[in-house]
C-alpha cells in the first residue's frame, strides 16, 4: 500500500471515530451562547475574540449549550490558539471573531479547527447573529439550528 493510500485511510478512520464519539445528524446552539458571542466579539473590537464552546451530543444532535473563554492572544493580521482548553470532555469546538467582512476560515484557522474540536464558529462584521458561520474540522460550511435555552 502506498504511503498517500495509508494516509487517506488513516485520516478516514480517525475521521470515523470521532463522528462516532460524537455521533451527530444536527447542530443546535442555544440563543443565550449566540447572544454572548455576539456581545463579545463586539466588546473585544478591534481585536479578535476566542473562545471555546461547550456541548454533547444525545439522540443524534450536538447541542452547543457554553462558552468557555479566557485571556486570549490576537493579532490584528491574524488568530493565533495561544492557549489550551480547559481539561474537560465537554469541550467540542471553538468560536473566534474577524475583524472585517468575511467569515470564512484562513489557512491558520484550518490548521486549528482540524486539531481539536468538531464544530468551528466564525462571526465576521457587523457582528450580529445573522454573521455567524459554522464550520466542521476540515473547513466545511455545516449548518446549525438556534434554539431558546429557556432560562
Ligand atoms: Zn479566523
């Protein structure tokens, strides 16, 4: 076997067992999460806001119900993980802000989503609810639902 043939199938099977440590069809975020980031990353301007999200997953849908954030490291060109999440298994992806117009991923934000995590959010300006695009570890767009958490 090809060493290009053995890397695809051990990126597949990685790939496999992680869906299969999540298992989800559906992502759904709580209103109380999405109203946060948008307060943070509007409170951080002009710098870039990060921080972790907190969820898990039951009957096929992961539901991101947290954030967990500290003293983050930016630069104004790019966002740089500086720090570890916190040791907890309820960690499932991250959440950052762009300072401009576009919400899509760069090529160090690919690098960090693929590490850890399975959902990856990015809010671009105006930051608003509407500007928050989730991806998965590879960059790919996913869609999520809002729900009211009911507190
Ligand atoms: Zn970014």
């Amino acid at each position: 076997m090809g060493s290009k043939l053995w890397n695809k199938l051990k990126n597949w099977l990685k790939r496999f067992f992680e869906l299969e440590k999540y298992d989800f069809e559906r992502v759904i975020i709580d209103k109380e999460v999405i109203d946060n980031i948008v307060e943070l990353a509007n409170q951080t301007l002009p710098k870039e806001f990060i921080a972790f999200l907190e969820g898990k997953a039951r009957k096929k849908v992961l539901r991101i119900y947290g954030l967990v954030y500290q003293e983050y490291f930016a630069n104004p060109s790019y966002t740089v993980y500086k720090f570890d999440p916190p040791i907890t298994s309820s960690i499932v992806g991250s959440v950052h802000s762009h300072p401009g117009p576009s919400n899509r991923p760069s090529s160090a934000d690919l690098h960090s989503f693929s590490k850890k995590g399975v959902v990856h959010l990015i809010i671009r300006m105006p930051y608003k609810a509407e500007n928050i695009q989730a991806y998965d570890k590879n960059g790919n767009r996913i869609s999520f639902e809002v729900v009211n958490s009911g507190k």
